[in-house]
C-alpha cells in the first residue's frame, strides 16, 4: 500500500512508520517538526515537511494512496487546558481539513491515534468501548471530537475508519537502523521521566500520593509496548471495512503502580531512583486499565511485550543511545 503517515516524526508515528516500511509499504510522513524530529523519519520513507491543515490536500493530491495514519496532535494535557485554542485548532480543525482531503481524493481508509483520555475518569476498569466517553480536559475532548468527524465521514463517504484509543505507550523500536523512541521536550510521561533520574538529569522522581485505593497506595496505569502498539495499527489498515468507523482500545490488560515502574526502572538501570512522594493531583484516577478484549477478536492482536522491565529496559537503552 502507499501511505500517508501525519506526525510521522514524533515517537508513535516514526515507529509505526519503521513497522509500515518493514512490511513492505510505501511511506510517506508529513509532519511540521514542532515536536517531533527530522532525524526519527525512517529511512525509505519519504518526508515532507509542513502543517497537516496545509499540506495533506498537497500531498493526497498527488493520488495513488491507499490510506492514511493519522498520528499529528498538541497532546499536552496542561496546554490544553492553558490554551484550549491550540487544541481546537491544531487537532481538530486540522483534521477536519485532512478528512475533507481524503474525501476529495477519494483515500479509503484511515486509521486515527486516538486516546484513553476520550473517556475521563472511568466507573469501572477494565475500560471496554461501550464505557462513557466523558473527557475532562480539552486534550481528550479534542480526540473525542475528531472521533465523531471520522464516524460521519465514514457513514456518508464510504471511508474505511478504525480509531484506535490507546493508554500509556512507552518503551522502544530497536530493531532497526536507527533506535526510535521518546524525547519530548516538555515530558510528561512516567517512564523517560524516570530514567531522565537514572542518567543524572533529574534529582528525583514525584510520587503523587501514596494513599490510593491500590496495594501500594500509588497509581495504576496499563503500559503498551510501542512495537506492539504498532502491530495494532497494521492490523487496524487491513481490518478496517467501508462505511464504518472501528473504535478498539489498546492495553495490556494488567496494570503497574507507580511504585512498581520505579522499582523496575531501578533493577533495569542499576541506579538508585530517589522517590518523593507529593500531593495528589486533582483529576488523578486511582486505576487506569484497558480492556483490549474487541481488538484479541477482531484484529487479532494481542500484545507480547507486557512485562514492565522489558519495556523499561527497551526505553533505557534508547535512551542511553541518545
């Protein structure tokens, strides 16, 4: 397949772009390099830089693309709430502008980055599809938004739409020529940040609380291999069916503790990892754990790399790498 892969510059869509290309498809990224890097566009693929709402009409109408995988997004959940205009404007108006280019160019399917953050603070955990989406902060509103775009072109245009709403990604894509992983400049994710503690750019890691309603008394959180994750949206291009919009979530199914992250990052790293426990944040569910049992049925896909010291050890040599 040709495909058009947005964002393809940042950590998710270079890798999924790496996996694309190993599978033996063509690739093209578009992204505008405002967080993502030049240098992590998989070699064979061909990039071109610019802003989604400007560029994908250009791109898609050059024809012949038989999908895209739409990953370009603000995804700061304190900037969204700081500034609510970057996130109307950048993520959803700019994919109304890639879904009106699809539409024109006639591109049958798409498979969109969603979030676990569509659903807010959850009843119930395992989180399935069916659980209300009710997102508390313009990030995940936002995607939630988008959601919709994407079902109504798929009902009144035939497109061929799988939303796929994944939980924490973490971990690294080792296997190819170059190592692609995480570097955000502001993180806000608990893995690199604490490995940024490990390799001394970092005094110590907060802990924010310590008296949840869980064995150890600190968040639970479901991590998902960035490889896997992968698989997931290859499955998702040859799943996807006409006229229908597909929303499947991505996890593990097992949740870690904060506490357990820092421990594996310690027994990985061989590095102390100082930990301060501070305040609970507001909006902070206690359990955050997804439900990927519609994916296992109707994608085939399960993911292989669930043991929080491979992940861990996957985004430390990445790191070490940098």
């Amino acid at each position: 397949m040709k495909l058009l892969v947005t964002g393809g510059a940042g950590y998710v869509g270079s890798v999924c772009a790496a996996h694309l290309l190993e599978a033996g498809h063509d690739v093209v990224v578009l992204d505008d390099l405002s967080t993502g890097h030049r240098d992590a566009v998989p070699a064979g693929a061909e990039f071109v830089e610019g802003e989604l709402g400007a560029r994908a009409g250009e791109v898609l109408g050059r024809g012949g693309f038989d999908g895209v995988l739409h990953y370009a997004a603000r995804s700061l959940v304190g900037e969204s709430v700081a500034s609510p205009e970057k996130y109307w404007d950048g993520n959803v108006v700019a994919s109304f502008r890639l879904l009106e280019a699809i539409r024109e160019h006639a591109v049958p399917r798409l498979v969109f980055s969603s979030t676990a953050a569509t659903y807010g603070e959850p009843e119930q955990v395992p989180i399935t599809e069916t659980a209300p989406t009710r997102p508390t902060n313009p990030y995940g509103a936002s995607k939630l938004a988008i959601d919709h775009m994407i079902t109504s072109y798929a009902t009144a245009h035939g497109l061929a739409a799988t939303s796929l709403r994944y939980f924490n990604v973490a971990g690294a894509h080792l296997s190819g020529t170059v190592p692609l992983g995480e570097r955000h400049a502001v993180e806000t994710h608990l893995i690199p940040l604490v490995l940024q503690v490990a390799a001394g750019t970092r005094e110590s890691i907060s802990v924010y609380g310590d008296d949840w309603p869980t064995p150890d008394g600190s968040c639970v959180r479901d991590y998902i291999h960035v490889d896997d994750l992968a698989e997931a949206h290859l499955l998702a291009l040859t799943h996807s069916v006409a006229g229908r919009h597909d929303v499947y979530n991505l996890g593990s199914g097992h949740g870690f503790s904060v506490l357990e992250v820092v421990e594996a990052c310690r027994t990985v790293t061989g590095h102390p990892i100082p930990a301060v426990v501070a305040p609970r944040r507001a909006g902070d569910p206690a359990v955050l754990v997804a439900s990927s049992e519609q994916a296992a049925l109707r994608l085939g896909w399960k993911p292989s790399r669930t043991a929080i010291a491979e992940i861990v050890a996957d985004a430390w040599e990445f790191a070490r790498s940098r």
